[in-house]
C-alpha cells in the first residue's frame, strides 16, 4: 500500500513538472556570413515531419524568438534570399532555450535563379515589405532616390521636393523606427538601406500616421567615412552642396553634417487681373508683372551622437540652421479701369536662425515590450521686412519674433499571446512666439500654443485570415493671445481597421478615422499687414477646431511581375478653416474663416509591372470629387495621371516620367490649373562615384499656372508663370570615401524649415 502511494505521488510530480515546462520560450541568432548582419532572415520551427509551426524574421541585429513552445524535439529552418538554407534539430528540456548563433552560407547559383523571378514586395500580416534590388540601390543616392525606384503601387515620390504621399495624404517617414525628417531622408545612404516597410495602415509605433514608411539600416562596429555632393541646376541659378563625415566605434557613432544652398534667379512672369467690390463702387485692376528677382541661400551644421545595443539605441543632435532671403522683387505694370497706368514695388526680406537638440531613446524592455521616448527642442530668431511702393507713395513693416518649441513623445508597446498588441501614445506639442511688428503703430504680441495627444490601439488576429485594431483617443487643442482668454477644446479621436487577408499576395482593408486639425499658428494672429493701399490681412484669433472623418476601402494584390492596389475613399472636415475676404473701413480685408464644411470622394488605381528584369513601369490614376458647403459653395471634379519608367542598363539607368494637367480647390477657395509635366534623367553610378543629368519639360514653353477665385467683395484671375517651373536641368555629382571599415551612412536630420507665427504679406 506504501509503495502505491509513494509511486502515485511521483506520478503526480512527474505530471506537474512537464506541465509547469509545456509552454517554453526559445531565443536565437541568425547572421549573413559575408556581411554578419542578420536583418530578416526567415526562421521557421518545425516538427520532427518538417510540418511549419511558428515562423518569425529577424530583428536589424538578428534576433529572433519563440513564445509558448511545447516542450520536445524540433528542427529549426533558416533562409536568406542569395543564402544557403541551414537546418538545426533540437530538443527543449527547459522554460527558456537560447539557441546558438547561426551564420548563413551564401549561395550564388540560388541568388542568380531567384532574383529574376522573386517579387521585390512581400506582404506581411501588418505592412508591405519591400526589398531593393542591387540595381535599384546601385542607381539612389537619397533616400527618397531609392523610394523613386522601387516603385511602391500607391506610393507617390516627388526628388526634387522630397514630398512623399499616398492614400490621397501624406506619408510619414521613419528610420529604424524613428521619425524622420524631409532633410534626414534625403541624405540616408541607400547602400545602407537593408529594407523598406511600408504600412497603407500603420499600426503599433505607427499607429495615427496616414501611411507609414520605415527603412531599416544595416549597422557596423567600426569603420567611417567621407561623403561630398553637388548638385547645380541647368536653366536657372540654383545649387546644394553637402559634406558629411562619421565614425563608429563599437556602439556608438559620431556624425558631423554640414551644407550650403542658393537661389539667385530672374524672369518668373504673372499676370493678375482683381476686382475689389466695396459697399457703393467697384476698382479693377490689371497687374501685369515685368521684372522679378529671388534669392537666398542657406547653411547649415549638425552632430550627432548614438549609442545603440540590442537591447537600447541612445540618439543626441545638436544642429543650427541659417536662412537668409535678401531679396525677394517684383515690379509690376498696375492698370486701373479707367485707363490710369502706374508702376508698384514690392520687396521682402527674411533672416532666420535656428539653434535646437533633440535627444531620444528607445528601450527594448524584453522581447515583447518597447517604450519609446523623444524631446526636441528648439529655438527661431526670426526677422521679416515688407516694402511696397506705388506713385511714389511707401509702406514698410517690419516684424521680429522669438520663437520658442518643444515636443515630447512617449510610447509604450505590448505583443500579446496569438498575436495580438497593445500601444499606448502620448504626445504633446508647445509653441511661444513673442513678436514685435512695427509700421505706423507698434505692437507687441505673445501667442502660445499647445496640441495634447493620448490614445491607446489594441490589435487582434481572428482566425489568421481577418484583423483588427482599434485606437480611441482624446486631444486637446489650446491656445492663448496676451490680453484674451485663454482658448481650450477637448475631442474625441478614433482609429478603426477592419482587413481580411485571403492569401500572402493580397489584402483587402476598411478604415475609419475621425480626429481633428488645428490652424496654423499664423492664422491665430492678432494684428494686420497692409498688403497695398486697398487690401490688408488679419489673422483671426477664434478660429475653431476643424474635426475631420475618413472612410477608405483599399485593396492591394502582388502576383509575380505585377502589383496593383485599388482604393476608394470619403472625407468629411467640419469647421474647416478657409480665407474670408470682406469689406472694412473701405479697405478689403483677407482673413480667415472656419464655419465651412469640405468633401471629397476619391478613387484610386494605382499599378506597378516589371515584363523583364531591367524595365520596371508604374501608372497611376485619380479622380476627386471636391466641395465646399455651409458658407460657401464651390465644387471641382479633377482627373489626373501619372507614369514613370525605369530601364537599367548596366552602370546606366535611364527613367521617364510624366504628369497629366490637373485641377484643384485648395483652402484659400481657388481654383487652381497645374500644367502638365514631363522629362527624364540619365544616371551613372560606378564604385563610390554617382553622375546623374535631367531635364525637365523639354520643349514646353511658357508652363503657366492659373488660378481664378470669385466672391462678394473679391475676385482675381491670375496667370503665373514660375521660373523654377520652365524648361530646366540639373547635374548631380557624388562621391563617398569608406575609411576603415565600411560603415552604414548616418542621415542628416537637421530641419532647415523654420517656424514662424509672423502674419507675412507674401
């Protein structure tokens, strides 16, 4: 009877034991050998019959994990697109099993095969993962170079401007999970770009973006180099020129960036035509511009300092930034009716300084949990002069602001079992501006503004095929002029996705957003500028809060040599803040209004095709249906297209592009016609040297802008004709020196865009 008992007692023990150990964690390593990167490689785990149980890719530094893993024998599979795929078996005896690093083989014959047949864009259960051929990064100098050539189905990318959007909304970009800037990105060394994620809904740390893109960058322990780049525009005077230089060492990486660019340039034309309506006559009159001239220049420095591990990345930048536009001249020819003909002057000038820091960091707690937190800082000695002249007659302003900003940011991140995750955000953004404007009368100004943010996003797998996520948050807009009440709004926001992923090529999503914008802190202002001796502009201090509503349809298929993506969208915006014109001591009076509501209804198709493996083509087509209500009632139904090809020819790459004219209604209510635009440029890349040569617009002459607006007390037909926007050309010279060994090129990350709440005249 005592051995019984003591045989069942240690069957009991036995039991609670293999079942205290069932669920284990296993942990590991993957590297390239030639490179000893590890930055997505495949792991998958197996069973003992090569039955698929869990599949992960590795983190930039080749991590990669397990969770919840019966205990008992498994195979480990790992690959690399160009590697030899590795087999490991193992057995798991503990709650926690690190298993040995593992440095993946490469494999040329595999690399030749594949690489002509594989799709560069493989969808992810959150994002779209795009992987840049050797051609495409051979031939991108900037990061937006490289977004150029990839040709990411929806995704529109402007190299000249940097701008980046999609989705019909601009497009948030990050390296390495941190927000960048314009300038960051353009000077992120494509060589140095593992990868590129780009999320049409962006959720965990991207969550409330529009869309989101993330490059994901190789790293190095030792090594430097030198960068020197030039780039002079053909057509017009205009240059950039850049010199950076950083070391690594083990962890931490020092990078000095500085730069200097110019615009000196005349023969921009327009021609306006306005007629002011005050309460018993009207005036028209006829501007006909006959001389402009523009220029500034900019320069620039920034160090950065950072400290990164797998466990944590440290990020410290010191940058100052100085913008000068001496000159800014326009003669005019003015014709009132009546036929009395006189001549105006109009001049301004701008000088900006801007000194800040910005620290950051990031924080894997464990494998599952993040907290993210970053602080900027910054502060703008901002001075502008305005001066018009007209029958001898003068007026000057002058306006000079301090101008103070401060943003912080602190996220905090989960992933739970099956999964699904948990983010929660807090944002808050501050500005002080404290202004003088002198002119007849002086005055004095003190305006702060705050934006808080505070939202939280689950997201959950159903059934592997169908997610969602959902993120209810709260903002508060504030803001306050010296000598008014202080201005607080509290709103509601909210984020909801709804997607159904049928297959690993394609997916199909419903969003709904509904948040809210605040005004730029420049249309809050208290005081007036003359613009002329008939008109004026006013900021308007009790502009309200505009609450905007999105609903998207989109669906996005890869299947081998073609990828397409279809979106259908609605927005609504209550409360939009707009111009006002109107009539005031018989002086007309721009302003700004924000008791009108605006819509649109989009669709989209945007399509990518690669028939052979040198030539890539993209096409892109929008229609928009625009309208403004409650207040005003306008309406514009707008088409446009877009295409672009790629052809790579050994060191050479030739690309077409081309825009169909368009039309929109923008907020100031006009209607404006943008002109077609086309051209192509040649690049030739060869070791650590970069030529490239375009031209734009070849053979269009006189590429005209028109606007033309209409209300009660104002309207204007305007013709513009930009010299920046004629027929032109570049040439574009790089060259990078590697010292030591090869080392990932830094980004620059100064802002050389300054903010101001001065109320400018131009």
């Amino acid at each position: 009877m005592i051995n019984y008992k003591l045989f069942y007692l240690c069957f009991v023990l036995i039991s609670f034991s293999v079942g205290a150990f069932s669920q284990c964690k296993i942990t590991g390593c993957a590297k390239l050998e030639n490179s000893l990167e590890g930055v997505c490689i495949s792991v998958k785990l197996l069973n003992n019959d090569s039955v698929s149980i869990a599949s992960v890719s590795t983190d930039t530094l080749g991590y990669f994990s397990f969770n919840d893993v019966p205990a008992k024998h498994y195979i480990v599979a790992y690959s690399h697109i160009g590697y030899k795929t590795c087999y490991r078996t193992f057995e798991i005896i503990e709650p926690y099993t690190q298993l040995p690093t593992i440095y993946l083989q490469e494999d040329n014959l595999f690399l030749d095969e594949v690489k002509v047949q594989a799709s560069s864009f493989i969808r992810k259960k959150d994002y779209l993962l795009v992987i840049p051929s050797k051609q495409q990064i051979k031939h991108s100098y900037t990061g937006y170079d490289l977004l150029y050539n990839l040709m990411i189905p929806g995704v529109n990318v402007d190299r000249s401007t940097g701008n980046v959007s999609a989705l019909n909304g601009s497009t948030t970009l990050y390296i390495d999970g941190r927000k960048a800037d314009a300038r960051e990105i353009k000077h992120l060394r494509p060589r140095d770009i593992e990868k590129i994620e780009y999320y049409d809904s962006p959720s965990g740390r991207f969550s409330g973006d529009n869309t989101s893109i993330n490059y994901v960058t190789k790293t190095s322990e030792l090594g430097g180099y030198l960068a020197l780049d030039a780039k002079q525009m053909v057509g017009y005077m205009s240059g950039e020129y850049n010199v950076a230089t950083k070391l690594v060492s083990n962890n931490t990486s020092f990078t000095l960036f500085a730069g200097y660019g110019m615009e000196d340039y005349a023969g921009s034309k327009a021609q306006n035509d306005e007629i002011f309506k005050f309460s018993a006559y009207e005036i028209k009159r006829n501007n006909n511009g006959i001389h402009s001239e523009v220029k500034n220049h900019t320069q620039y420095e920034q160090l950065n300092i950072m400290n990164r591990n797998k466990r944590r990345t440290l990020l410290a930048k010191f940058s100052f930034v100085h913008n000068n536009q001496p000159k800014q001249y326009n003669i005019n020819v003015l014709e009132y009716d009546g036929g009395l003909k006189t001549e105006s002057r109009k001049q301004s000038k701008q000088k900006n300084m801007m000194p800040s820091l910005c620290l950051y960091g990031n924080f894997n707690v464990d494998s599952t949990q993040y907290i993210e937190a970053s602080f900027d800082a910054s502060y703008a000695d901002n001075h502008y002069q305005y001066d018009y002249m007209e029958n001898s007659t003068s007026l000057v302003k002058v306006a000079n602001e301090n101008m103070y900003g401060l943003n912080m940011e602190l996220k905090y991140g989960i992933n739970l079992k099956k999964q699904n995750s948990l983010n929660i955000k807090f944002y808050h953004h501050h500005n002080i501006s404290l202004s003088t404007y002198s002119s007849e009368t002086d005055l004095w100004q003190h305006l702060w503004t705050g934006e808080t943010l505070l939202f939280s996003e689950y997201s959950q797998r159903i059934k592997g095929k169908t997610f969602f996520r959902i993120a209810p948050g709260v903002s508060m807009l504030q803001y306050k002029l010296h000598g008014e009440k202080r201005i607080c709004k509290i709103s509601p926001r909210l984020h909801f996705t709804l997607g159904y992923q049928p297959s690993h090529r394609d997916i199909l999503q419903f969003r709904i957003n509904v948040g809210n914008s605040f005004p730029n802190i420049n249309m809050l202002s208290s005081t007036s500028q003359e613009v002329d001796f008939l008109q004026m502009r006013k900021g308007n201090p009790n502009l309200k809060t505009t609450t905007a509503y999105h609903f998207m349809g989109i669906y996005a298929i890869n299947w081998k040599k073609v990828s397409l993506q279809v979106v259908g969208m609605y927005q609504l915006f209550k409360n939009m803040y707009t111009y006002d014109y109107f009539v005031e001591h018989d002086k007309l009076i721009q302003s700004f209004r924000s008791d009108v509501d605006w819509q649109q209804v989009t669709g989209m198709l945007s399509f990518t095709w690669k028939p052979i493996e040198r030539l890539y083509l993209k096409l892109d087509g929008n229609n928009s249906l625009s309208q403004f209500s409650r207040g005003v009632n306008k309406r514009l139904n707008s088409w446009n297209g877009g295409m672009q090809i790629n052809y790579y020819c050994g060191d050479f790459l030739i690309s077409l592009f081309g825009k169909t004219e368009n039309s929109v209604l923008g907020y100031d209510l006009a209607k404006v016609h943008i002109p077609a635009n086309y051209g192509m440029f040649v690049n030739w890349s060869k070791k650590n040297w970069l030529v490239e040569g375009s031209i734009s617009n070849p053979f269009y002459f006189n590429r005209r802008y028109v606007a033309s607006f209409q209300d009660v007390a104002f309207g204007y037909h305007n013709s513009m004709t930009p010299k920046k926007e004629q027929m032109s050309g570049y040439i574009k010279v790089a060259y990078t020196f590697d010292f030591l060994n090869k080392t990932s090129h830094d980004a620059k990350d100064v802002k050389t865009k300054i903010n101001s709440a001065i109320l400018k005249v131009d």
